[in-house]
C-alpha cells in the first residue's frame, strides 16, 4: 500500500490451485504475480505458468512463507520484508529450469530432482514434522543404516555410468531441505544443472560423517562424493522408484531432465 500498489488477493483454496491459478488466469493489466508460501507452492506457480495455452508469463514474486523455502535462500530473500522490498523495486532476473520427462508426463523443476537416500530422507520427513529440523538428520543417519544399493544407469549429457549408487539428486538451486548446502556452485541462471551423486561402496561410518557437512557445503571434497555440472541428464534404475522434485514426491523413473534456461522471471 505504501509503494501505491493495487493487489488482487486470491486464497488458495485446495492442493493444486496456485498451479490452477497459474495456469488459468487472467493477466492482463498485471505486473506480477505474487506468492506467500514455501517451494511447494513455487512449484506449483511454474507449472501452472510454464503450462499456459497462451505462453503469456508474469514475473513471479515469492514471499517466504514455507518450512524450506530453499529458493529464497538462494536469492538472500529469507525475510519476508527484503522479499517484498524486491518486488516493489521492479527489478526481475531470470531462472532457468529442469523440463523433466516422466514417461509421458512432462514435471518443470525450479529446485531439485532426487533420488535414492535423498528421496527416502524427505518422503519420511514428511510423517516426522513434529520432531522439527532434527527429522532431516535422525531420518538421515536411519536410512544409511539400512544403506541399500540401487543399481541403475545414469547418462551425463553423453557420458555413461553404470552402478549401483545410494542417491543422485540433481540441483538447480544451490540450497535444498531446510538449509542444506547441497550443491553449493548451482546458478539459477548458468543453464546448467549440478549433479551430486555418492556410489554404493563406502562405508556406513564414511556416509555418517559426509552427511552433516552438507549444512555448509563442504561435503563436496569427500572423497566417495562426485559432482557433475551438465544441461541434460537421464536416469534409469533397474527398479523403479519415486521421486523428490523440488520437495514434493512426485512421479517415479525413469527420467530425461534437459535444462531450459531463462524459462521464467523472478522479482529480485
């Protein structure tokens, strides 16, 4: 109101409808559109925008309102006051994204793609939110302990591995979860997604003090850890299993990931 800014306020009234919203309104005679919530909520505004009959786009605003809200850690935005300070200035950038093909269903990631332990981690934590943050790091050290193989095929633009590996999540943004450093040389805007993959092999001790370095990134100089920028990967475990992107459980491999840079704007 101070910044004389006319806002149509619209409360979202189900699962889905900010994606519904996206997808379906009017935007003409608008400047942005504005969102009060988590990743969750992001992801939903991406693909209800990046799915538009028309094409038409708006920047988008996010206000921090969720329990990861790793996007916003990327952009500094983590105060919902210096959140809404950008948006007021007008100034916008643009944000690449992850066209992910899932058979024949096409997933727009902003945040993350996982798979494996990373996956497991986040699908549990969602029944263990009274226990807080400690979920991520209890939930953590209970899935190495089981510690399971997963063999699969994982092509990087054209190099091949085949192995069996324990998690392989690939990073838009350089935070994911509630604060964690996953891969820490992610650019919203480099048209590259990084790839953080750890084999099976090493041992559970070794997994155990790898795990809460990812807080400040340096778990990337772990040994059993390997890092991969690239602008397509694809996935093919022997077993198919689900997925995280960008924090929601979403669809299950196999998977074609190619990166669409400048795919939309954010206020920034």
């Amino acid at each position: 109101e101070s910044a004389n800014i006319d806002l149509t306020i619209i409360e979202t009234a189900f699962a889905g409808h900010a994606n519904e919203l996206a997808h379906k309104l009017d935007f003409d005679g608008y400047d942005g559109m504005i969102v009060i919530g988590g990743d969750g909520t992001m992801h939903e505004v991406v693909n209800g925008m990046l799915t538009r009959p028309d094409k038409k786009q708006l920047p988008i605003g996010l206000i921090p309102g969720g329990t990861g809200n790793s996007f916003m850690h990327d952009l500094e935005l983590m105060n919902p006051v210096d959140a809404v300070k950008a948006i007021i200035s007008g100034n916008t950038r643009q944000i690449d994204v992850a066209e992910v093909q899932i058979n024949d269903m096409i997933k727009y990631a902003f945040n993350i793609i996982g798979w494996g332990l990373v996956t497991d981690v986040g699908n549990k934590a969602e029944k263990w939110r009274w226990l807080g943050e400690a979920r991520y790091t209890l939930l953590s050290v209970f899935e190495v302990l089981k510690y399971k193989p997963r063999l699969a095929t994982l092509i990087l633009d054209n190099d091949e591995i085949i192995d069996n590996f324990t998690f392989i999540i690939g990073c838009n943004t350089m935070y994911t979860g509630k604060g964690m450093k996953m891969a820490p040389k992610a650019q919203l805007d480099d048209g590259l997604m990084d790839i953080v993959v750890v084999r099976h092999g090493p041992s559970r001790l070794k997994l155990l003090t790898m795990l809460p370095k990812v807080y400040d990134g340096t778990h990337i100089n772990s040994p059993i850890l390997e890092y991969y920028q690239v602008s397509e990967f694809s996935l093919m475990p022997e077993r198919d299993e689900i997925l995280n992107i960008d924090g929601e459980v979403l669809g299950t491999t196999p998977i074609h990931v190619k990166m669409i840079p400048g795919a939309f704007q954010v206020f920034s």
